[in-house]
C-alpha cells in the first residue's frame, strides 16, 4: 500500500433540481487499495460513481485522476487515461457473442480503430487479449455465446470482463454481485481480488454485502444523504457509533 | 480451452456463405439478358428484354439505397427519416452539373488527349466528385444532429430536415436551376449511357455498382471501425465507458452510408435522364425502410432481397391491382413484418444458428460420453 493518491474528488457536489444527492464530498482514493463505499440506499453512492466516471457532469468540484483535473473530461477520455467502470445494472452489448463484448474493449485503446476496409478478426493481438480476459474471468467456453443469452451470474462476470479488457488501472466497481445469488458470490469476490492485486490495480467499489465489503476493503467510506459520514478501516468503521446508526445498525438489526 | 478460439471460423455475424451465394447471383444476372434474349427471341435492346432490364436497373440502384440505409439503421442503429435527402441529393447535384454546368464547358473548351477527346470523361468525373462531396455535407449535416439528441426526437429531426430538403428543391423561386414541382428534366447524358439507346450499359454498370458496394459495406461492417459501429447500435452508454467517442462514430456512419445513397442516387439520375422531387421525398426514404425489414435489418444481403420483391411486387400488382396496389402490399407487408419479425434474411440466418447448434449439442453430447 502506498500513500500516493490515484484519484481525488474536491467539494464534489450533484443537484437534480432540488435534490442535492451529492453534497460536498471530499474523497482522496490511494494507489492500490480496495476503497469501498457504502452506505444506505439513496445515499448518493451511484450518483458519486456518474461523477467520478464523467456519466453526468458536476454541479460543483472537482475531480482530479492523478493530480491531472478531469472534472470536465468526457466518459471515453477517461476511459483512455485508466478508469473502467462497471455497472450495477448489467450493462452489455447483448447481440454481440462474448468474444466480441470483450474484443471491442479490448481494441478501443489499440490504433485501429480507425481502419475501415480491414478485417477486425484479423487483428490477432486483440483477440488474445480477449481470450486472456475470458480466461481470469471465468468465461472460457463461452466464447460464442450471445451476450444476451447468458445466464446473470456470467452476464456479471462479462461486465468484467469488458471492463479488465480495457486494461484500467482504476477500476469503479457499481455493485458487482448485483442480483447474484449467495454461492456465485465467493467466485466473483476472488475474481476481483486476483485482478486488483495482479497488476497493481486501485478499485473502487460500491457494494451492499457488508461481509464481503469488511473481507476485501483496505478502507471504507460510508455516505448518508449524499455526505460523507465516516471513513477508516473495515475495523474502525465497524466500531464507529454514527456508522451503526446510520446504516449498520440497521443491518446488523435485522440479522439478529 | 484456447486452441479452439477461432473467430474466422465462428463468427456469428458474417458467413461465407452470403458471398458464395452472391456470386452466383452475379453470375446470373451477368446471363439474364443474354438467357432473355434467346428464351424470347427478341433483341437485346428491344421488347420484353430490354424493359426487364430497366426493371433490374431500378432494383440494383434500389438496392444499394436500401443496403446505405441498412448501414445506418442495421449496424448504427440509427433510425433516419431523412435517409432520401442523401439519395436525392446525389440525383440533384449531377442533373443539375449536367445540364446547366457541363453542356456550357464543353462548348467552351475541349480536352484532347493525341487524338481523342476526353472532355466528356473528365465532365463525368468531376460531376461525380462533386455528387461525393454534396453526399458527404449532407452526411455531416445529419450527423451533426445525432450529437445531442436521442431516439423519437433525433427521428424528428431527420424527418424534418429532409422534408426541408424537399422544400428547397420544390421551390418555385429556384425554378429556373431546379424546375421545381416537375423536376429537372432531359437531363443530357453522355451517348454511351443513354439509358434508351444504350440500355445494357447502364444494366451492366448498375449490377457492377452494387456488386462493388455489396462488398465494400460488407467489408466495412466486418472492420474494427464497423465493429464498433455495431457497438453503438447495441448499448452507447457501454461503448463511451470502454473509450469509444459515438459521435465520431456515428458521424462516420452517416457519411459512408450518405456516399452510397448519393451515389446510387446519381445513377439513378442517368436512369431517368431527370431527377424530380419524389426522390428527396419521405416517400423514398419509406421504401428503403420496407426493404431494409423486408429483407432483414442488418444483413446487408437482405436489402436486396428486399429490393428485389419490392421491385417485382410493385410490377405485377400493379397489373392486377392498378393504382390500389399499394393497399394490397400493406397488408402483405404486415404479414411479413408478423410472421418474419427478421425479416426473410434475419429470421433464415436465426433459425439456421439453432439448427447448427442443435446439431453442435448433439455431437458433444456424444463425444463427451466416450
């Protein structure tokens, strides 16, 4: 772990009319750590994620990618200075086989793509790189199948796999066990763990499994109503009295 | 688990069977006059060969126009109401070049290459430059309405700016350039394409011109560009996130798809020796719309299929229905839309894929108990 910051949101702020749903946030994300937010629903966290990936533009703030300011940045730009993100809602190119999902993110940061009377399949570099990404995902055998017609759990992992072919160094993950059902998700938890740590990566995820986000986060911020609440280690933020109020007393509640 | 990936030999959306079955397509149409000529007796330029071969002519322009339409809306995903403005304008631009720029230029001057004359030819050449560069601005034009909006709306403004196109050739204050309401007619061609004294020749470019943009949108489609294009119609929000740019893309989209319908649009031109308001109208960009589903959107192969039962459905109800017949082909059309919801080409290619892969189960179902 170091100390080094990959991405900093400065009085990030989001309206939709009235409604503030990001109020203010100050967020420093470290190189190579597994940063979790959390929080209620309607907490903004989705909200955050549009931000920091440059779906929606700011109201107020800004973000900055490595000390660089890409708060104006449109999404494809960012894409191409390191930052993946993936869906809470599964988020794919459904007539497209698998291969090809993965393919085209793979080629988006190639030269080619410009090359209109050439054949795509031929471009081989690609399509290695997309079998490797099926390979860590867990897909092989999968290749040829419509996107559409896969089941949700690997519908999940393409989400994946489309964004790892993009080869981010910061990788936004919008609740990526989304849906799944409890025994999909260990597969999918150490599949994120292995690419993380494999090259490096910092990743951002936004996750309501409180297991899981206490199991794999190096440090966890929590949001309510659109503020950040608290922010520490899984430890600190387990023992912290206003988190329990919030939002883990809720869940913890209900569990006992 | 690797050794098997092969994408040439699986891909799901090209096969190589369309251009098996294109070619002997080709080789049929190169024969029909010839066949038509000795089934019938008459001559090659006279009666019922030489009106099927107008009857042909139309349905290869047509063609082209509905395949640069299926590379709009079957690959891009972009639903253009607009689409005739490309095709009407390739039309307008020659007819106009020809008949009041170049019968000027070449009473004025004369190219002479050693003995022979090559004015005409240079004319023709610059008449079609100059078609490429009008369908290119109306291609931008168009693609510089898709950068802010979306679905319903950004249809509306297609339509709109078509029918603004419409407008301005209709215009009575331009009369004098574009006639108007009737169009430009007599529009002066060079001898050796005189669609009535030289029907074959322009039969045999029209066939060679879609055969040639046949294999080039197919090629296009099957680029990394195309594929990304692809991309675009399936889910654009995805495609920024990976680091595509969709205006580019769909700019790029529209212009190739714009060249194509200008070009077919130009020929079209030399068929009817006059270009004339109903090819800029919304009228023509429905009927590239019909054949387009007719066929199957986004197969390319299927737009001329399309083209080709429009064309000869258009004929022969139009002998047993008279001037109705449009009725009866609604409800045909309906019926195919029904039963076909992919069109002939669409719904062939599904079915054909679960066949495959019903007979793929069956063999690895046996393998693997081995």
């Amino acid at each position: 772990m170091t100390q080094e910051t990959i991405l900093e949101a400065r009085n990030l702020s989001k309206a939709f009319g009235g409604l503030v749903a990001v109020d203010n946030v100050n967020i420093q994300i470290r190189k190579e750590t597994m940063h979790a937010i959390i929080g209620p629903n309607g907490a903004g966290k989705t909200t955050l994620f549009n931000l920091l990936s440059g779906v929606m533009p700011v109201t107020q703030g800004r973000v900055l990618f490595k000390g660089e300011d890409i708060t104006s940045l449109p999404p494809h730009k960012r894409a191409h200075l390191g930052i993946g993100r993936s869906y809470q809602i599964t988020n794919i190119f459904p007539n497209l086989s698998v291969l090809e999902n993965i393919r085209l993110a793979a080629q988006a940061k190639g030269k080619d793509n410009f090359k209109l009377f050439s054949k795509a399949d031929d471009f081989q570099q690609y399509i290695d790189k997309s079998v490797e990404v099926i390979d860590t995902v867990g897909l092989s055998g999968r290749e040829f199948f419509l996107a559409r017609d896969l089941p949700h759990g690997e519908k999940r992992k393409l989400e994946l796999g489309i964004m790892l072919a993009c080869d981010p160094e910061l990788l936004l993950f919008d609740e990526p066990t989304a849906g799944m059902s409890s025994e999909q998700v260990p597969e999918l938890i150490n599949i994120i763990r292995k690419v993380v740590q494999q090259k490096s990566r910092t990743a951002i995820l936004v996750e309501h499994r409180m297991d899981m986000v206490m199991s794999i986060s190096d440090v966890i911020t929590v949001m309510n109503q659109g503020r950040v609440l608290a922010e520490g280690s899984p430890h600190e933020i387990a023992k912290n009295e206003q988190v329990q109020i919030a939002y883990l007393g809720d869940l913890y509640g209900e569990l006992t | 688990m690797t050794e098997n990936i092969n994408p040439k030999k699986n891909r799901f959306l090209t096969n190589f069977q369309d251009e098996r079955i294109i070619l002997v397509f080709l080789v049929l149409l190169i024969a029909f006059p010839f066949v038509m000529n000795l089934i019938t007796g008459t001559g090659l330029n006279e009666g019922v060969t030489k009106f099927w071969q107008g009857q042909f002519i139309v349905f290869f322009i047509m063609a082209v126009f509905a395949m640069s339409y299926d590379l709009l809306m079957g690959y891009g995903g972009i639903l253009s109401f607009g689409h005739a403005a490309s095709f009407g304008g390739g039309a307008y631009t020659f007819a106009l070049l020809m008949k009041h720029w170049a019968p000027n230029f070449m009473s004025n001057y004369r190219i002479m290459v050693g003995s022979i004359n090559i004015t005409e030819a240079i004319v023709l050449i610059f008449v079609f430059l100059a078609v490429l560069l009008i369908s290119i601005l109306i291609g931008l034009l168009f693609s510089a309405t898709s950068v802010r909006l979306k679905g319903a709306y950004f249809a509306m403004l297609t339509l709109a700016l078509g029918s603004a196109l419409y407008i301005l050739v209709k215009a009575t204050d331009f009369h004098q350039w574009t006639g108007a309401d009737e169009g430009l007619h007599g529009v002066p061609v060079p001898l050796w394409l005189n669609p009535t004294q030289n029907r074959l020749t322009i039969y045999f470019i029209s066939l060679i011109f879609m055969f040639v943009c046949y294999m080039v949108m197919k090629r296009m489609v099957n680029s990394p560009t195309g594929r990304v294009i692809i991309a675009n119609r399936e889910n654009e929000d995805r495609m920024r996130m990976i680091g595509y740019n969709p205006v580019v893309y769909r700019t790029i989209a529209f212009v190739s798809s714009s060249i194509f319908a200008g070009l077919a649009g130009a020929l079209y031109s030399i068929w009817n020796t006059s270009a004339s308001p109903t090819m800029i109208s919304a009228v023509m960009t429905i009927n590239a719309l019909i054949m387009t589903i007719l066929g199957g959107i986004g197969t390319l192969i299927g737009p001329i299929l399309g083209a080709a039962i429009m064309q000869t459905i258009s004929q022969f109800f139009y002998t047993w229905f008279g001037a109705r017949w449009p009725l009866v082909f609604g409800i045909l059309f309906i019926l195919i839309v029904m039963f076909l919801p992919y069109g002939i080409v669409g719904t062939w290619r599904l079915k054909r894929l679960d066949v495959k892969n019903g007979w793929k189960r069956i063999t690895g179902m046996l393998s693997r108990k081995e």
